[in-house]
C-alpha cells in the first residue's frame, strides 16, 4: 500500500500547517482500505521539498494513530523523505520521545533501505533490538532469554505493546499468546 504524499496534497511540494496536515490525513483515511494481513503503509514523500512539524504532527503521527487504532494490519511508514523532511520529522518525534519506520522505495514498491526516525527510551529501545535480532518473539520468550536482567512476562509485554502501538512492531496472536516481529528490516 502506497500513498503518493505530493498527489493526495495537491501536487504542493512545501506542505505546511496544520489546516493541510488535516486534509492529508483525511485523504489518507478515505484511501486506506482495511487489510486481514499486516501490511505496510508507505507515505511516500517524493518530491515533498519541506514539510513543516505541525502539518507532519496532524498528517503522519495523525494517521499512524488512527490506524493503529481503527485499522489493526495497517502499518504506516514514512519513504523517500527528501533530507529537509526528514530532519523537521526526526527533530519532531525526538522531542515526544517517538519514533517512526523510515525507508527508501524503489520504482517496485520494495523496501531499499529501512531505519527508525526519532528516539525510543532505553527500555523500549533495548527491547526493539532484542525482537530485531531475534525475530518473532513472545513475552515469556524473551522472559526466559534474559532471565539475568529479572525482568518479567507482563513487563516484557508490556513493552511489546507500546512498540506495536507505534507501528514498530507487528503485533500477531498465537492462541492465548501474542507474539511480535519487527515490521521491516532494518538496513
């Protein structure tokens, strides 16, 4: 799933304010379809010269809350940010203390390159490394892995959660058990 940011905002390469960031993410809730997989939702900002904090505030974090909420697959990742965009994005979600799925596209749709924007507190980033070195896990996994740090089942949970909340993590029942992978693959 791909959304083109330049054409859902009106072939406007400076897009600023939080009245445009509004309708952007209005044009992205009236194109995203619900899915029964997860699956990426790429905003892809080609050709997007400057994009200022408080339209990314209401368009990019506004739509990863909503789908994280309102569509359960649907993952939203930021693609092709121009280095202007990327750096008013990443000073943005660091100063929340958030974090966003970046990554180049290629002409295919194919994830090129993949790589967080903004920061993660030390237990949440210490457990995203965890579930990127080890792929799909549980909470009583990694209870069991790194038994020595004391932390427990609900914790690790937890944790789990809160990066799946994000968007950071795919989130996938397994019976009475959840289990969790990273989204994309980190470059």
């Amino acid at each position: 799933m791909r959304h083109l940011v330049i054409d859902l905002s009106g072939g406007r390469a400076v897009l600023s304010g939080s009245i445009a960031g509004r309708k952007l993410l209005s044009a992205l809730i009236a194109s995203t379809r619900s899915v029964e997989t997860p699956t990426p939702a790429f905003l892809d900002f080609d050709e997007v010269e400057v994009a200022t904090a408080s339209f990314l505030r209401e368009a990019v974090i506004g739509f990863r809350d909503y789908a994280r909420q309102s569509l359960p697959n649907v993952y939203p990742v930021v693609a092709n940010l121009l280095p202007a965009v990327a750096e008013e994005l990443d000073f943005f979600v660091r100063a929340r203390g958030d974090a966003l799925w970046s990554c180049e596209l290629d002409g295919n749709d194919c994830v090129v390159s993949a790589r967080l924007i903004g920061e993660l507190d030390p237990a949440q980033r210490s457990t995203f490394e965890a579930v990127v070195k080890l792929g799909a896990v549980t909470a009583p996994e990694l209870t069991v892995r790194f038994a020595s740090q004391g932390i427990g089942p609900t914790a690790w949970n937890n944790r789990l959660s809160a990066l799946a909340t994000k968007g950071l993590l795919v989130e996938r029942k397994q019976g009475k058990a959840k289990s969790f992978s990273p989204l994309l693959e980190i470059a």
